[in-house]
C-alpha cells in the first residue's frame, strides 16, 4: 500500500539520520585505536586538543543529557511489523478495526473553555404583546388621512417595498390575531384592515401609472358556448387566452368584463356597465341571468331580437385598461322563444293578426280583410319592454314571457265590404 511504503521510507531515513549523527565519534574512536596500536600517542592528544577546541560547552558545563526520543503516535505504532505471523482471517480483520478506531495522526483533544460561572440572568422585561401592537396600529391607521401614513411609507416606493409594509400589516390586523380584543376593537380592526387594502391598491396604481405601460389586449380563445338554455336561468359561457409570459412592463392586474344594458332598433349597444373584475390568472368567465346587472344585459338583447350580444374584455392595470376584445354571442338561434312571427295590425277592426311567412297577403283573423306586408307592426311589451311576438297563435313577450291573447281561426267576410275591398263595385 501506498501509504505503508511511506511510512516505511520515513522510518528509514530517521534511523539514516541518526547515524549521521553518530558518526563522527565513531571515527575518532576508531582513529585512536589506531594510533594506540602503533604507538602514535601525540597524535591522538592532538586529536583530543582539536576535539576540545572545537567543542563549544565551556568546561564548567555539565555534559547533555542524552536526547529523549520522540513520542511516536499510536497509528506509528500500529504500523510497526507485527512480531507474530498473522494466520489467520478474523485476527487480520481485528487489527483492521483497532487501526481504524484509532484517532488521526497528531490529532490532540481540543478541551473547549468553559466560561466562568456568573450570576444567573436577571428577569427580562416583558415585551410588548401582539394584542397592545394590534391595538396601536388599529388607532393609527384609521386617524391616518394619506395612504402613504396608513402604510408609514413613502409615495415614490416601489411596488415590492409597497407589498412588504402590506404583508406585515394583513399579518397583524388578521381577524385570528384579535380574538383576544373586545368587540368594539374586532369591529375597527377590520376597518383598519379594509383601509389596509385601500392604500395598498392606490399606492400600487400611482406607481404603474409613473412606470408601467398598457397591457396587451386579450386573445380570443375558445368559441362562446350556452350551458343553459332555460327562460330565467339561461348561463353563457366566454373565454380568452393567457399571456404566456408576463411583461414586467406592462403588468396585468385584472381582467374587467363589460356588456351593454341598451340596443336600439338598428341593433347599436349603448350604456356599457361593468359585469365582472377577474382575477389576473383566469381566464374564462359565464355570464348569468339571475345576476342582477348580467340580467339587465341579457334583457337588453331579447328587447330588440338581437341576432348576437355584445361583451367586451380588457386587460387592466394602474396605466389603464388595455384594447377591447369583443365577443359576439349567438343569441336569437340559441332560445327558441326568440324565433317568433310578428304582427300585422287591421286598419279596419284594429285586430292583431299574424303576419303570414310566405304569402304576400294575409287574411285577418277578425274581419277577415286581406293584410299587405306594409301593415306590420311591433308591439312592445307595457311591462319590460321586450317585443312581443306570436308562437303557435299565442301572442307573448320574448323577454318576461307574459302573454297577451290567442290567435282566432281567420274568416273571410262575405259582407259589402269585403266585396268592395277586392272586386269593387263589380258583384259577384
């Protein structure tokens, strides 16, 4: 292994050193054993001289203890070639785990100091609770008169230092965090809370109208489709697209949905009113009729037979609504009730008839009179205005669906009149 032969080559030069060491007074004994032999005795006083010279302990000195050897690490020692021969398995897989168990080379325990034992701390004071904070803020907020001071912040802020002061007040003034408070509090903390959202709105358009631009126009999506065709509960439903990606320069924050509350006979829209505001992220939207103010909408087609009805989608910001994108919803040919026959009027009995589909003259159902086309009326209804027409001889409204007579079977008169009116003074 790698790091065995290191170890090994370690060992080797610190037992090279060491006889490097001794080494030179190796040779000195050997050099006077020498001289002893032949008889050189001067030579070996000057060798002593020479070695007394150059040793540099003065003489008083007592001689160096001798070095102390180096404390060797347990892994060092571990390391070492075992004295016994290893047979077997287990005792191999044994020493395995003692070299492993045993802490890295040169690795001391570090004791950590422990701080001196002081007195023990003091009561700290109490904090002032949520509900106090609550309270102050409740009091501050409704005698604030900018919103800049509802939100204590500056009116040249951006939209997320706008957002960030928002979140920390809705987080306190949250109708769960004053249920410690009386009544009277809870009632002003959710004034505040509403004045809250006021400020936070006003402050978010002021900065889009300084920075953002006009949002792009909705795309149309998917064809209007009618999900309920019953009188007095009818439901449409319309859709757009999404952008894919927003455009941090002209953000979308609502989507406003607006109808018509009148049509004129040329069939022209008049008094647009808003329907809805949707959120940012939907993007579909069902108009109904038992919703007040989507009724009036509704109504306002059935009044004039309008083969379509009107509705409009914008994209809005705090720059200002974007393009409109209009929408034509079927309306005639999705209710049958609106597919009805008009009337002609008699300039004789001054009875309702209804005018014939292919005929160029009708027969009145109460003189029997033929009618021409140029005698046809409409007849509006005294209650809502819709107009009123005839199905299967009943004559109703197509909007409040009130009815106003029946049909009677056509008769020709044989009187002189009749017989003026067709062959003049010829007889028959």
């Amino acid at each position: 292994m790698p790091w065995r032969s290191k170890l090994t080559r370690l060992q080797v030069l610190s037992e090279w050193q060491t006889s490097r060491r001794r080494r030179p007074r190796c040779k000195d004994l050997k050099k006077r054993a020498a001289a002893a032999d032949t008889g050189e005795t001067e030579q070996i006083d000057d060798i002593t001289r020479m070695d007394e010279e150059n040793d540099p302990r003065p003489e008083t000195q007592e001689p160096r203890p001798p070095a102390r050897p180096c404390p060797r690490s347990p892994l060092l020692k571990a390391m070492d070639a075992p004295r016994f021969s290893i047979k077997s398995r287990s005792s191999k897989r044994q020493l395995l785990m003692q070299l492993a168990l045993l802490p890295p080379t040169g690795a001391r325990a570090k004791v950590k100091p422990t701080p001196p034992g002081g007195p023990p701390p003091k009561a700290a004071a109490k904090a002032p609770t949520k509900t106090r904070d609550a309270s102050s803020e409740i009091q501050r907020i409704l005698g604030a008169a900018s919103a800049e001071e509802k939100l204590q912040i500056s009116g040249e802020a951006t939209e997320e230092a706008i957002l960030k002061v928002w979140k920390k007040l809705v987080l306190l003034l949250h109708p769960d965090k004053l249920q410690s408070l009386d009544d009277d509090t809870k009632a002003k903390g959710a004034e505040a809370l509403h004045e809250v959202h006021a400020a936070k709105e006003e402050l978010r358009q002021r900065a889009q109208q300084a920075c953002a631009q006009v949002p792009v126009p909705p795309t149309r999506g998917s064809a209007p489709r009618c999900l309920n065709a019953t009188p007095g509960a009818r439901k449409y439903e319309i859709s757009w697209m999404l952008p894919e990606v927003q455009d941090p320069k002209a953000p979308i924050e609502k989507y406003e949905v607006w109808g018509p509350r009148y049509c004129s006979e040329p069939g022209e829209t008049f008094d647009w009113v808003l329907l809805a505001t949707l959120p940012p992220l939907q993007s579909q939207f069902i108009i109904v009729e038992e919703a007040p103010t989507q009724q009036d909408v509704m109504w306002a087609a059935d009044r004039v037979l309008r083969p379509t009805m009107s509705l409009a989608v914008y994209a809005v910001n705090g720059k200002g609504p974007s393009e409109a994108l209009s929408l034509e919803l079927p309306w005639t040919s999705a209710f049958p009730w609106l597919r009805g026959v008009g009337s002609l009027l008699c300039g004789k009995c001054f009875k309702l008839t209804p005018r014939g589909a292919r005929q160029a003259w009708t027969a009145c159902a109460g003189c029997g009179v033929g009618l021409a086309a140029e005698l046809a009326i409409v007849v509006r209804c005294t209650g809502c205005g819709g107009e009123v027409l005839w199905q299967h001889n009943a004559l109703s409204c197509t909007s409040c669906r009130k009815s106003f007579g029946h049909n009677m079977p056509s008769r020709r008169s044989h009187g002189q009149d009749g017989h003026d009116r067709y062959h003049g003074a010829r007889a028959w």
